[in-house]
C-alpha cells in the first residue's frame, strides 16, 4: 500500500513526490508512461555525446527566490540569458522586437523615444483586446504583426491569431532600447549538469519508488494507494465524458551537424518561411565544446503528445466541465499545465507544485514518526544527462 500514487514524473509530479516523501516520510509510487523522468524538460545526450532537449528548448527562468533555493538543493547552475532571432525578410533581426530589430529591417538610425513615436504612428486603435491579432496591431501595427506574428501563430497553433485569446502574443513584449534578451527575470540560468540529472536527484529518496513505461489506466486499479495525484491531461482522466480538450502538438527532428556551430543564438524562428517554426542548437544552453553540433527542427502538429493547451473561450468552457469533475474527486489533486488546462512555464509549475504540498500537508495529519517503512528501491534509471 502507497501512501501516494503520482501519475507524471515531470516537474509538477517530482516535486511533489518529493516533498510529500522528505517532509511527510511517506511512501509515494510515482509512474509516467514514458520511458524516462523529466518529462517534457528530459534530456539526454546523443549518440554524438551532444547534450540535447528531447522535446525541445527548456530554458529556465524566474523571479521567485524561493523557487530557485529549492531547486538549487539538487542542481548548480549555468548562467545563461537566452537571446532568439527572427529570419523576416531574409534577415536575421531580434525578437522580441526591439530597437535594432526596426532599425536594421528599415534601414533606419532611430533612437528610443523615436521608435516609440514610429511605433505610435503605425498603431492601430482596437476598441476591445480581445485575441493575439488585437494585442500587435494595437501596439505596433500590422505590418510587422504580419512580418513577426501572423505567421509563426498560425503554424504554431493551426488557427489565425485572430481566433487565439490575446495570452498568446501578450506573452511576447515590444521594446524600445536595444535589449535583445528573450526574458528579462532576475534569475536566468541552466541546470548544469541537465534537467535529467536535476530530476534523478530530487527523486532519489528510500520512500520513492519509480515506475516508468507505466500507464495510469493499467496501473490504478492494480496497485493499492491511499492518495492520487494526477498530472496529466484532464480529459483523459475522466474517460473522454465531454470530448477531447483541444492541444497542439509537436513534431521533433533532431540532428547533427558536423561543425563547430550552426548559428549565432540557441534558437532562430521561421515566421515567413519553412514548415518549421525554430531551430535550437544546444551548446549555447549547454557551454558544451564539441567539434559537432545538435540541432532540433520543430514542427507544429495536430497530433501526437499533448504539449499546449489551445487558448480559446470554448476550450476554456469545456475544461470548466471537466474542473467541476475534478473538484468533486475525493483524495485527488489535479496539478500542472495539462490537469489545469493552463500553459506555465517550469517555474510556475515549481511554484504550483510546492503550493499543493503545503495545501496538502495543513489538511492532512501527519503520520506518527517511524510508522512509515521506506518503499523499495526499484528504480528503472533514466539515461544520464551527463
């Protein structure tokens, strides 16, 4: 008997799994039906001995000191401040837009209250913010929303942005000054040693047990638990009742090169041209010197895993359905951006994760010390990271 079945090793999963076995002494079973932990921020080295991401560019970032102490009790860092450009009209300019970006698509020698005044002037009034379309044109104008926006959106996510709720392009600033840094956080940096080796570390406890290549629907009625917490998608849980919760997928091509470098930055977007949407080449998130490099096509797609919740009013709707379901769940916490039907980044998963644990812990007693045995060390090892 666990104390706790978590269906989900990736960041929501882990850590919970983590407190509830350092803090509470319990015992917790956690499965995913990958072969792997991390989940979507699992990486791995190639057969080059390159460290990639396996499903793309995860780039850590916050402002939340505590959630950097708590990481940090099972990772050091590598400062890394990650910069991205966009090839728009066959050159390779800044995103997000900034003042070198309009400066060299134009041919222009503007300083920064003059770009603020050039992008007033192309502004166009939106009585209402209401999708991604309102929120570049209201700010910039529609040329460069069709140059940067329209689009990448539309590959990324199948629909014109004018269909996507404004979250979608918000997320995205438009600046003034030269600063060419994708975020602008206090704290920026890369697990050193990976995100695997972080998550092997947070997870290597004797009340742990880790079961990977597991399916929730062939596990939960098999093994005996008290507790459940559930991470994955929210539809799936509750057998389809309402339909599927609409997601857009990914498609990954990874590669390598045989030269030092591919490109000047991690990751360049495709916003006019190519049916992919970004390369990323690793060893600028990494600082690995190697003569090769790695690189990852992405490719949007309508199917495959579920990576991004789809950001619209009936979607919304639907999920609200499945919510009060959830809601009505004894001894079950739905965490994380496919149970809440919500995209976060890592730090907000930390954030939410490390808030379920102490929800938890003020509503549940404690068991008495040294009545909780350790779990078996079974623990099917990912690959290391490095």
């Amino acid at each position: 008997m666990y104390d706790w079945l978590i269906v989900g090793a990736g960041f929501a999963g882990s850590v919970l799994a983590e407190r509830l076995a350092r803090e509470r002494g319990e015992r917790v079973l956690i499965i995913d039906r990958r072969n792997h932990i991390g989940g979507n921020a699992y990486d791995r080295l190639d057969e080059a001995g390159l460290l990639i991401h396996q499903y793309g560019p995860h780039i850590f970032h916050t402002n939340a000191e505590a959630i950097v102490s708590y990481l940090s009790r099972f990772t050091a860092w590598r400062p890394y401040e990650h910069r991205v450009l966009a090839m728009v009209d066959g050159q390779a300019v800044p995103i997000p837009i900034n003042l070198d970006t309009i400066n060299r698509l134009y041919g222009l020698a503007l300083g920064p209250d003059e770009l603020a005044a050039w992008f007033a002037a192309r502004a166009e009034t939106v009585p209402e913010i209401r999708t991604s379309e309102d929120v570049v044109v209201a700010t910039v104008g529609r040329e460069l929303y069709e140059k940067f926006f329209r689009g990448y959106t539309r590959k990324q996510w199948g629909v014109d942005p004018s269909e996507l709720d404004r979250q979608v392009t918000a997320r995205v600033p438009t600046r003034t000054n030269r600063d060419d840094r994708y975020f602008t956080d206090t704290f920026q940096s890369m697990p050193a040693e990976g995100y695997t080796r972080m998550f092997e570390r947070m997870l290597a406890h004797p009340n742990i047990h880790v079961m990977t290549n597991a399916d929730f629907s062939d596990v939960r009625d098999v093994i005996p638990h008290r507790r459940l917490i559930y991470t994955g998608p929210i539809d799936a849980f509750f057998d389809y009742r309402y339909g599927r919760l609409p997601y857009r997928s990914l498609r990954f091509v990874h590669t390598t090169r045989d030269v030092a470098q591919h490109q000047p930055v991690a990751v360049v977007n495709y916003p006019q041209t190519e049916a992919y949407t970004r390369i990323t080449e690793y060893k600028h998130l990494t600082g690995q010197e190697h003569p090769k490099t790695s690189l990852t096509f992405e490719y949007p797609s309508a199917e495959g895993d579920p990576y991004y919740p789809i950001p619209r009013p009936e979607n919304q709707a639907l999920f609200k359905r499945y919510e009060a379901l959830a809601q009505a769940e004894r001894n079950v916490w739905f965490v994380g951006r496919l149970a809440t039907y919500r995209y976060y980044n890592m730090d907000q998963i930390v954030g939410q994760a490390l808030a379920t644990f102490r929800r938890i812990d003020a509503a549940l007693e404690r068991p008495a010390a040294g009545t909780r045995r350790p779990a078996s060390p079974l623990y099917e090892a990912a690959p290391s990271a490095g």
